[in-house]
C-alpha cells in the first residue's frame, strides 16, 4: 500500500509494527520477537520524524510538553530540546538496556556525549515510561 501522507502513514505503520510485536509476545505465541527492540526502533523512528516535521510548531511542541509532563517532572527541558537530545541519543546508538538480575528489560538509559568523552546528557527511563514516548509522539502527527 503506498503512502498518502507520509508524516501519518509512517506514524501509523510504526505503531502498527509495535502493536504487532507485543501482540505475539503477549499471546506467547512462538514467533522469536522482541518487543524492546521493536520499541527502540518505533522510538527512534517517531523521534526522528517529530524532530524534523513538526518541532517548529509552537502548538506541537504545547502538546508535547503537556503530554511529556511524566517526564518534565524531574528533567527541566523545553520539549524541543528534549526532543533533540532523545534523538541524538538513540541515533547515535548511546542506549544502555537495564533489567534486576536476570529479569526481562524494565529501563533504558539514554545519553549524549561531547566528543565522545563526557556525557552531557543523560536520561533513564522505565519502558512503560518509553512506550507513553512512543504514543505520545504518534498522537503528535494525528
């Protein structure tokens, strides 16, 4: 099926795909999925395409902030920058997953580095935490 409006077809398509995903994974099905890396993969897809559609627009980034408000609660970021540093962290990879012992994948940790050197960003996020991002994102292009 070809794309009408590419901005919501690849919102939609994406949350689609993790739905899917975490579909087969909760009905114990024996498909090998993993529904974290479908997460990532929805997070850095949307954050891309919100950081380089719709960050210039005062209502978007109104929504945002008032969506996001789970995580301004102990980050004092505009959502813009919020956006950009989330961005650059998962497009360059900087993603530590984090789980107690040998229990399944609960956190996430994402940072940015100045020159590869220091951490001048660092964020750790509970994957519920995580999925709200994801949707809150796609309800951004709607």
């Amino acid at each position: 099926m070809q794309y009408k409006d590419t901005v919501r077809d690849f919102a939609e398509r994406t949350i689609k795909n993790l739905e899917a995903i975490e579909k087969m994974k909760n009905n114990n099905s024996n498909a090998d999925v993993y529904e974290v890396t479908q997460l990532i993969n929805s997070l850095l897809g949307l954050l891309v395409l919100i950081r380089e559609h719709i960050t210039d627009d005062p209502s978007s980034l109104l929504k945002l902030e008032k969506d996001l408000h789970f995580l301004f609660n102990d980050h004092n970021e505009d959502p813009k920058r919020l956006i950009r540093s989330m961005r650059n962290a998962v497009a360059h990879f900087n993603i530590k997953l984090k789980s107690d012992h040998n229990n399944p994948i609960d956190r996430i940790v994402l940072w940015n580095e100045c020159n590869k050197s220091k951490k001048n960003w660092e964020i750790e996020l509970p994957i519920d935490h995580v999925r709200k991002i994801v949707y809150v994102l796609f309800n951004i292009t709607r």
